[in-house]
C-alpha cells in the first residue's frame, strides 16, 4: 500500500508491516521499525511529515553547533 511518498509493506511475521521508500533511497530513522498494522504506520508517516524539520531549521542548526575543543 502506497502512503504520502512511502510504501507500507507486511514483512511476514506476525502481521506486522514495515515502511519502506518509493523508489530509491532510504527511510528516515524516525520511521524505521516494526508497526502492528497500517493505521499505525500511516499515523507515523503523517506525524514525521507534519512535523520533519524544514531546510531553514537544518541550516540553522548546523550554524548553532559548538565544537569541541
């Protein structure tokens, strides 16, 4: 089942299902795991894509960063 960019995929055991891009690439580590059913992975898919950091917030974090000395 297709999902907002994402593909939700039972994996075999136990029913559970696994998110996995479309196409090439990867899924984000927030993303990555085991989910009992599609209505949890969908729930997890659109609270990352509500609230996954913009370009701005990145380059503003990387501006932030101290270094050790």
């Amino acid at each position: 089942m297709e999902y907002r960019g994402y593909s939700i995929e039972d994996i075999g055991t136990f029913a559970m299902k696994e998110i996995k891009a479309v196409g090439r690439g990867s899924v984000v580590l927030s993303l990555r795991g085991n989910y009992t059913d599609f209505k949890a992975a969908m729930k997890a898919i659109d609270f990352y894509e509500d609230n996954k950091p913009t370009k701005e917030k990145q380059e503003d974090a990387k501006t932030n960063r101290t270094g050790r000395g």
